[in-house]
C-alpha cells in the first residue's frame, strides 16, 4: 500500500525495526526467568 511503502522508506524504520527485534529478543530471554 501506499502508507506501507511510505513507512519502509521512513528514515526512522530501521532504528524502530532494531528496537522491535531487541524487544522480542529481551522478552524471550527475561520470560523462562519469570516463569
């Protein structure tokens, strides 16, 4: 889509992509410590 294409070509999407990835990466680690 337009929006879409608009949010890949976004300067910011990679900095945004890298705090996602780092996000799901910490939860998976700190998530078996919790249980």
């Amino acid at each position: 889509t337009r929006v879409g294409n608009y949010l890949l070509n976004h300067p910011f999407m990679l900095p945004g992509l890298g705090g996602v990835i780092a996000g799901v990466t910490f939860g998976f680690v700190i998530a078996p410590m919790m249980v």
